[in-house]
C-alpha cells in the first residue's frame, strides 16, 4: 500500500505551484492550525446532517468529535462540514421530495473540496439514502456511521416502539380509549433518547443496508445512540477511512451489484421497510446497474425472514443489537448471499462475519425457525400496478392477504383526513380504501400518505386492518394491508386514475396480484378522459423535481443523476 502524498486528491488543491495553492494554505492556517496539521495527509471530510431541525441526527456533532479522534491517530486531517438535512416529521410536505436535492448538495460539497476520503454521518429516513446516492456519484473513498436507533420507548412498564406503537396509541386516543392525559403521557416517552426510529422502520432498514451493502464496519446499525460502542465504532470509522484513501478503496468498488442484491436479501432477511426498495432502485441508478423490481422479488423468494422486529415483529433495535445485530443475520444468510463482496475493511462479507455469534435465537432466528419461509416485501403487479406495487405483507393481517371488495376512492390526502373520522363513512371491513394522487408527481414529492389510517367507524367496531392502496409510500414503521407505490402513478395517467367508487378491487397475493375488476376496454375509456393536474410548482426547486423525478420504479431520482441519464418516464 502505497502511502506517497502526490497520489493524493487534495494535492491539487494544496501543493501545486499557482497562487491559489499558497492562498488555500495560508487561508486553512486563519482555523488555527500548524502546517503539521495538514502537511501530506490525507484530508478526511466529515459530512455531518446534524441540525436542531433533525432531531434523530441532534447527536452527531458527538459522533463527529469521535471520527475526528480517529482520523488524527491514523495520520489524517479531519474537516467536518455540514449539508442540508431532512428531519422526517418536521418536515412539509415531505423529506422524500427534498432526498435527491440533499443528494446532490453530499456529491457537489464532496467533488468541489480538497477531499481524499470522507465520512457521511446520517440517520434519520431520507439522510441515509440521500448521502448513500451522493457518495456514490462523487466516487471518492467513502464510509458510513450512522447514528443508531434510540432507546426502546417505555409506557406503563411495556415497551413501545416508534410509529408502530404510538400510531396504535393514537387510534386508541381517537375512539376514546385513551385519554388526552394518557396521550401526553405516550408523547413523554416514546422518545427518550437521541437517535433513529428503534423499529425496523426506514432509518434502521436503511442502516441495516448501508452495512449490508459493506459501506460501513461490521455492526454499527445497530448500536444505539446512547450507547458508547457508538462512540468507539465511529473512532474507528475514522481511523479505517485513512487507511481506504491509501487503498483508494471507493465506493464503486463496495457498491458492485454482488453488494445491491446483498443488500436486498438483508432487506428481506430484516422484514425491510418498503422505502428501502425506491433508495437501492435511486442507489443503483447512480451507480449505472441494473437492478429491478424483479430482482426484488426474486430474491424475496428465496430468503427466509429471520429478524423478530416491530412492525411486523415482537421486538424493538435494541434486542437487536444484543442479540448480535446484522453480522449475526448476515452470518446466517451466507448461503444466500455474495460471500466475497469486498467491503470497507477491505476484506470480504465472508471474513467480516466469520466470527459473529446470535445471542437470541428469538429475536435472530435461524433458517429452520425463521418466521416466514419468504421476504418481508411482496412485489405486485395487476392492471393497476404494470409497473409494479409493493406490499409489506409480513405486517398485514394475514387474511387480507386474499381479498376482493369495493372502492371507495379518495382524490386528496387533506380531505380524506376529515372523511375518515366521520361517523357516517359508508364503509365496512370489505372496503378497500383508495388513494390517488400520492405519488412523486401528484403529491408532489412521494410522502407517506399510503398508510390511510383506519376510519373511525371500523375502528370503533374493533377492526383494526383493511385494505388500503395507492400509488404513495408509507412510513417503515407502519403496518396493515397496504399496497403502496402502485406504478405508474394516477396523476400522470397510470391506471389507478381509473378507478372510481364502488368498482370491484382484488389483491391476490398469493398470484402478486393488485386489479380492478374491470374490462380493460373500461379502464382505456375512463384514462382517455383523464385530465392531468396542473403542476403544484412553477419555479425553483419544486419545478425541477416535477420536471425530472422517475417514477418509483426507478427509485424516484432525477432522470439526469443516473449514472446513464433516462427521460421521466410517463405511461404508454
Ligand atoms: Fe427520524 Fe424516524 S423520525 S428516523
């Protein structure tokens, strides 16, 4: 391993004969620091998405100190900057229309800097992806530490888990079973520490894949917050970036499609959220492979679910992490999975979890007791979905799973809102509850509207699931018989625009099947009376996401930050 300073980036920047290269060094010196600070080293940027705006990142400026301490012993020269982050409740309308804007502030921030390796702190939901697509673009030595999930929530001697337990509390707080003071209480302890959603929700998913795909040392996802392993796993994330930018270790040599489809088995060992598919479908993208909806589905097929965690398990991310965390899942799934896939400790899968151990068999299961024979995501197709759907049927009421009923259609997500607490909904367990105009280009922006929370009616007759579609997303701590991501979307023509009140939908899982009893001559006539939505942006950002987002299919990124530009994508 070579260890020469002129095969360094950041060279060009520092140690060239222009005047700018004096400048750069005499203005570097106004921080305080001596020439031996940064003299031939690597220079090691720490790319931090802590704001008081995201409370799930509040913590990393700490974990950035530690990955400083790092680099420092290992010979490098540390500079943390900050990007924009997107704190995913606080938000409007929603963080995933800001992920690709996020994206593209990591990959700029990372290629216009005398950078030779950088670190990517994130995680909350869309922080994790958004830096994952940015690094990958930029393609200079990169490694991830997340942030890790909270504590387990604690009420009333019970543990509740993020989303999942506070959206069941809350249905409870709407028929009255709950009382206003009991709500408080909840909102008092759900989240009590620093840290990412500790359900196997979005941020943990995504977690759990960015060491999947190898971009992380083995066992970080899980850590908590709090904990001080953290702390040390992300000294040691800084000391081992120093050594990848000798190595010229990058992520284009980590993220090969052996580590995409690595990825998606964990995803499906995990009972992933579906969020996970559109960021590894925008991952992909960047990286020039082709990775489809099909590849999900088949290696859905042939991977057992093995991690008991809420929503469509008992447990919360801190038995996970006890029980041996993603090393202990991956360790199992090493027949499934590429055993070689080179990883950033410069070593394969393989040898990274040769030494795992699972301390829980209940919370980690193994092939023979796993808790479903398949992956926790279904990919659909149907004449509502040519292009694809997704349910997480591992979190639904398992005999929905099989169903046919009537729509009843909403056409805006605000007015629906109103509907569902009406007392007279003419609804009943059959129905199926539809919703258009979610999508990247109806919402706009993609939000989690896709989990369409029980009307008040049925849950005051104590039913608790029913089917609900669209072609929006839902938050990976939600649960229920959702279809979501229904492809093409309905605002742009896709064949949900169709669908009116009263049709006939069925969701055959068992045939990966979303349709409306329809004859297609039907559907053709309604579509050629659709009128498309005029644009809910006219300039700035939002114009250009509505001028240049995909469609799910293709991860929800902009047609020209694929690695090989593509056109947005309408329907046929
Ligand atoms: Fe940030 Fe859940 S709100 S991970």
């Amino acid at each position: 391993m070579s260890r020469d300073p002129k095969t360094l980036r950041s060279r060009t920047w520092f140690d060239s004969l222009e005047y700018y290269s004096f400048a750069r060094r005499a203005y570097l010196r106004s921080e305080g620091l001596t020439r031996e600070s940064f003299h031939g080293k690597p220079v090691i940027g720490i790319c931090n998405s802590w704001s008081e705006l995201n409370h799930c990142n509040i913590h990393l400026r700490t974990v950035a100190e530690a990955v400083k301490r790092g680099v420092w012993q290992a010979g490098g020269f540390p500079l943390e900057f900050p990007t924009i982050s997107l704190g995913e409740v606080f938000m409007k309308p929603t963080t995933m229309l800001f992920r690709n804007l996020m994206a593209m502030d990591v990959e700029e921030s990372i290629r216009a800097n005398p950078l030779d390796g950088v670190v990517l702190l994130c995680g909350c939901d869309k922080t994790t992806p958004a830096q994952l697509m940015g690094a990958a673009s930029a393609d200079i030595p990169s490694i991830f530490v997340t942030g890790g999930p909270m504590l387990s929530g604690q009420y009333r001697g019970k543990e509740i888990g993020s989303g999942t337990d506070m959206r069941k509390l809350f249905d409870l707080y709407r028929t009255g079973e709950l009382s206003e003071e009991g709500l408080m209480e909840v909102e008092a302890c759900s989240a009590r520490s620093n840290g990412h959603c500790m359900v196997m929700g979005t941020a943990s998913t995504m977690a759990s894949i960015v060491e999947a795909l190898g971009m992380t040392l083995p066992g970080g996802a899980a850590i908590p917050a709090p904990d001080s392993r953290r702390l040390s796993f992300a000294e040691q994330c800084g000391r081992r970036i120093v050594d990848m930018v000798w190595e010229d270790l990058r992520p284009s040599h980590v993220m090969t499609r052996q580590a995409l489809e690595n990825a998606v088995t964990v995803d499906m060992a995990i009972g992933g959220s579906t969020n996970a598919v559109v960021h590894l479908l925008a991952i992909a993208g960047r990286l020039g492979i082709e990775l489809t909806l099909e590849d999900f589905h088949n290696i859905s097929k042939r991977t057992p679910f093995l991690a008991n965690l809420r929503p469509s398990g008992a447990y919360l991310m801190e038995d996970f992490c006890y029980a041996g965390g993603i090393p202990a899942v991956m360790k199992q799934l090493l027949p499934l999975l590429h055993r070689e896939s080179i990883t950033v400790t410069g070593k394969s899968v393989a040898a990274n979890v040769a030494e795992s151990e699972c301390f829980n068999e209940d919370v980690i299961r193994s092939f023979s007791t796993a808790l479903a024979p398949e992956g926790g995501t279904l990919v659909l197709n149907g004449n509502l979905a040519p292009r694809g759907a997704l349910i997480k049927h591992t979190a639904a009421s398992p005999h929905l799973l099989q169903h046919r009923g009537p729509a009843y259609v909403f056409d805006n997500y605000y007015k629906m809102l109103e509907e569902l607490n009406r007392d007279d909904l003419p609804v009943d367990e059959n129905t199926v509850l539809v919703l258009k105009n979610g999508g990247p280009h109806g919402a706009p922006g993609f939000p989690e509207w896709g989990h369409i929370p029980m009307p008040k009616v049925l849950l005051k007759l104590g039913i608790k699931d029913c089917v609900r579609i669209s072609d929006s997303r839902m938050s990976g701590t939600s649960f229920g018989a959702v279809v979501l991501h229904i492809t093409p979307e309905s605002a742009i023509g896709g064949p949900l625009a169709a669908v009116q009140t009263g049709d006939e939908i069925v969701l055959d899982c068992a045939a990966r099947r979303i349709d409306v009893n329809l004859p297609q001559e039907e559907i053709e006539r309604r579509l050629a009376a659709f009128v498309r939505p005029a644009p809910k942006y006219n300039r700035g950002y939002g114009k250009m996401f509505l001028d240049h987002v995909t469609q799910a299919d293709l991860g929800c990124d902009f047609d020209f930050l694929r690695a090989v530009p593509c056109g947005t994508v309408t329907p046929e």
